[in-house]
C-alpha cells in the first residue's frame, strides 16, 4: 500500500474523520517538501519555511513583522530571524511605518516579487499536471472544499 492507501486506524469508530486525519497529514508532509523545492527556486540559501513567509507578505505587502508573527503563530524573534534572512538575500525590504515610527512595513524587493513570481508559476503548473486528467468541476469542487476546510481554522488576524 502507499502512503495515500494505507489503512489508518480508527479512533472511536471515527473511520472518515480519520480518514481525513491521515490524508490531511500526507498533503502537508508533500506540501511542505513542494515548499521547500519552490524555495529553491526562489534562492538556493532560502529555508523552506521562509518560503511561506515570502508568499505571504507577497499577498498582503505592505505588512509588519508583528502580524506576520501573529498569522504564523510564532513570536516575534522567530519572525525577526527569518525575515533578516529574505532582507539578506535581498527579496525584502524595509522602510519606517509613517504611523507608527518605532515599526517597519515589509514589501517585496523587484527582484524578490521576479523570484517568487516564478516559484508560484512553478508551483501552479506542478498542480494543473497533476490534475490535468481531473473533470474541471472535480478540480473547482476540491478547490472549494478546500477553502471549506481552511475556514474552519481562520483566525481573527487573518484576512
């Protein structure tokens, strides 16, 4: 059996919540290792879990290192770290928060916003290959069902 196939155990006689349990931990152990090789792509130095902070102040630029902190849940001295690193590697910038003087707004550099443009290319390409023999309405089904699920763990600070 592989890994998608194997038979978890059920707890509770809970067989399809456990089901899910175990096909959720497959996607993100392959998610993560996705993250990863895409990090690659955008720099060979880039750890792969500053990948995901690179998409997200991507998506939400310009962003402060404290919100940052707060949607990963991590502190802030773990933010800090990896954000010197992407600044290092010069996909970050800086610049005063003309609200707050003591805090910093974070932006893509024009070479970051370039590097992750083709990592994200790379990624949605891996996905339509990988689906391609799907029905469109399977893939638009899974895409909401998806979003469905990823409600369910939304956070106040998320937007």
């Amino acid at each position: 059996m592989t890994e998608t196939q194997a038979a978890p155990v059920p707890i509770d006689g809970n067989g399809a919540h456990c089901a899910v349990e175990h096909q959720l931990g497959v996607l993100l152990r392959r998610s993560r290792a996705l993250s990863a090789e895409l990090g690659r792509v955008v720099h060979p130095e880039l750890e792969p879990g500053a990948y995901g902070l690179l998409v997200r102040i991507g998506e939400v630029a310009p962003a402060r290192s404290s919100d940052l902190a707060t949607y990963f849940c991590v502190g802030k001295a773990t933010i800090s770290r990896q954000l010197k690193v992407l600044e290092g590697l010069g996909l970050i910038g800086r610049e005063p928060d003309p609200l707050d003087g003591r805090a910093h707004l974070l932006n893509l550099t024009d070479e970051g916003r370039v590097k992750l443009g083709r990592a994200r290319t790379a990624r949605q390409e891996r996905y339509h290959a990988m689906l391609a023999a799907w029905p469109e309405e399977d893939v638009r089904s899974l895409a909401q069902m998806l979003a469905r699920f990823n409600a369910l763990t939304d956070t106040p600070g998320d937007t």
